[in-house]
C-alpha cells in the first residue's frame, strides 16, 4: 500500500510540476517564432498554419484569436523601456513612430487578457485615424490615470496591465520576409506610490 501512494505522489508531482513548466514556456514564449522590438513582442505567425507547436499552445491557452498573415500583426507591451512591468496607477509615454499599416488600434488589456474599461466605462483604446501627430509626423501617447491634453489613453484601477499595438494591413509579415520596423518607445513618466 505505501508503494502505490509513493507512486502516486510522484505522479501528483510530475504532473504538478510538467503542468507549470509548460505554462510558463508557452506564456513566456520569447523563442519560439517570436520577433522582440524593445518593450514589444510579437508572434507573426501565430494566424497561420506554419505557426510552431508553442505558438498554436499560447494561442489556445489565451483563447485568442490571433489575426492572420494577411490581416496584420499584433505587438504586445508588457514593460516600459526600463523593463519594469507596466502598472495602471502609473502615467507613460509612447514616443516615436508606429511601422506602416493602413490602421493601428492601441489598447490596454489586463493581463489575463480581457480588455480594460477606462473610469467611465469605455474602452481603454486608440486608433490611429484619431491621432494627433507632431510635425515631423511622430507621435506621442500618454497612457495612465491622469488626464492630459493631445493623446491619452486613460486607464483607471491598479495592477499590471498589458498594451496591445495591432497592425492592419501592413507590410511587416509577408510570406517570404520579416521586416524589423521601429517601435514606439514606451517611458514610464511617473508613478503613484
């Protein structure tokens, strides 16, 4: 009797520790199909039928829906320049230039991946059609609680949370090359204690 209990504890183990393990390898999936651009991470084709076995694994772990080769891509944020988690109680700044797309959307999302409400309700969420530019065409964004004038993307609450940049119609995936586009830069600005 002690033999099957050993046994079992073992598989209880095992189980407990593969289960993790592979967790842990698909949320933190850097390696396996994935294109890093500063604070941004994408998995190009993660929509197409020659996305590896990890990629289709984070894909349905997230319960996503990923956008196709030729649809667009989507970038995700999870920490600023400074590789510090992104915080909704904190204020940042995108600065720079977005890679060519007929449109982008901008949006916050909590980390287990369900879209973020600002302090009334609505989205927490750009797009590019509404944008505001500098002169030399670059952009900045203000993402955080407090109000500012030009872009802001208003978040309300705390904890960490994720910003999601998905591309459409654009030239960075094709099915012959990768392209390595400039990336906004995402600075944390200050941050309530």
């Amino acid at each position: 009797m002690r033999a099957f209990f050993e046994a079992l504890y073992v598989i209880v183990i095992g189980l407990g520790l593969g289960g993790s393990l592979s967790m842990i390898s698909i949320q933190d999936n850097h390696g396996f199909g994935a294109l890093s651009l500063g604070s941004w991470t994408a998995w190009p084709l993660a929509g197409s039928a020659n996305a590896d076995p990890y990629t289709r694994a984070k894909v349905a772990a997230n319960a996503e829906v990923p956008l196709g080769a030729a649809e667009g891509i989507a970038f995700h944020a999870r920490s600023d320049s400074e590789k510090q988690p992104l915080r909704r109680e904190c204020m940042y700044r995108l600065s720079g230039t977005t890679p060519p797309g007929r449109v982008w959307t901008l949006a916050a999302h909590a980390v287990s991946g369900e879209g973020l409400t600002n302090a009334i309700a609505q989205p927490a969420s750009l797009v590019s059609r509404s944008l505001l530019r500098r002169v030399d065409g670059k952009m900045d964004i203000v993402v955080g609680p407090q109000s500012v004038s030009g872009n802001w993307l208003p978040l309300s609450g705390t904890g960490p949370f994720v910003l999601i940049l998905r591309l459409y119609d654009t030239q960075i995936t094709t099915s012959s090359s990768l392209l390595q586009p400039d990336m906004p830069v995402v600075q944390r600005v200050s941050c309530a204690s």
